[in-house]
C-alpha cells in the first residue's frame, strides 16, 4: 500500500487508499455512537467533565477509537494534497480522482454541485468504464 507523499505512489493507489480510509471512519464512526450509547447507558457519559471521561477505564476504546479516527482524517487530507502532484494519466485515473473529490465534499454543504459531480463520474463511467 503507498504512503502520502510518496512520489511514486499511482494515482489509483492513492485514490483506493483514500477509499479505504473512508470506509475504515464510517465503521469508526458506528463503534463509536454505539460505545457512547454504552457509556452513557451504564456512566453518566454525558454528565462526566472531559478529564473524568479520559481516565475512565470504560472509555478508553472509545478514546482509542477517537485518536485513530483523527489520524485518518490527517492521512486522508494528505492524501487529496499528494494527488494533486500526481497527474492523471487515464480516463480511469481522471474518474478515480473525482471520486475522491466526491467524498470530500460533503453534499448537504454543496447539493447541486455534488448532484453534477456524482453525475459527471456516472457518466464518465457509463462511457469510458
């Protein structure tokens, strides 16, 4: 698997390991509300300071789910910086990349224009895939 910043790195590799990390935070994501349900459900979760929910033993995969998540965020982020200094080279790179950029922008912030992007990769798809 490529490393960010790694020059030599494909734009496939990159753009599936941005894929990857994506699918890794929304399985995060789903461990951690359901820990949170848990903690709040048998600790008080939501009544403890910051400092009393660190030192809880109960919670520390949840923290630990927290600290990975945070770094794959920095890793997908260097990932979108690493692909712009890798030029496409194909159709199938060029339709890779606005996948990316797809998952990057968060649609309900830009619905029409993630609506164009995501029919834009169809098309380019359905044409060329």
């Amino acid at each position: 698997m490529s490393n960010p910043g790694d020059k030599n790195a494909s734009v496939m590799a990159l753009c599936e390991r941005h894929r990857s990390i994506g699918l890794r935070q929304e399985k995060i994501r789903e461990l951690i509300s359901n820990l949170e349900a848990m903690l709040a459900d048998h600790h008080n979760w939501f009544d403890l300071t910051r400092a009393q929910r660190r030192k809880l033993p109960a919670a520390q995969p949840f923290h630990g789910l927290e600290d990975e998540l945070e770094q794959l965020d920095h890793e997908r982020a260097r990932l979108v910086i690493d692909l712009r200094e890798h030029p496409a080279r194909s159709l199938i790179e060029v339709i890779a990349k606005l996948e990316v950029v797809a998952r990057v922008i968060e649609p309900d912030d830009y619905p029409e224009a993630h609506a164009l992007l995501s029919h834009a990769i169809t098309d380019l798809t359905m044409e060329h895939g």
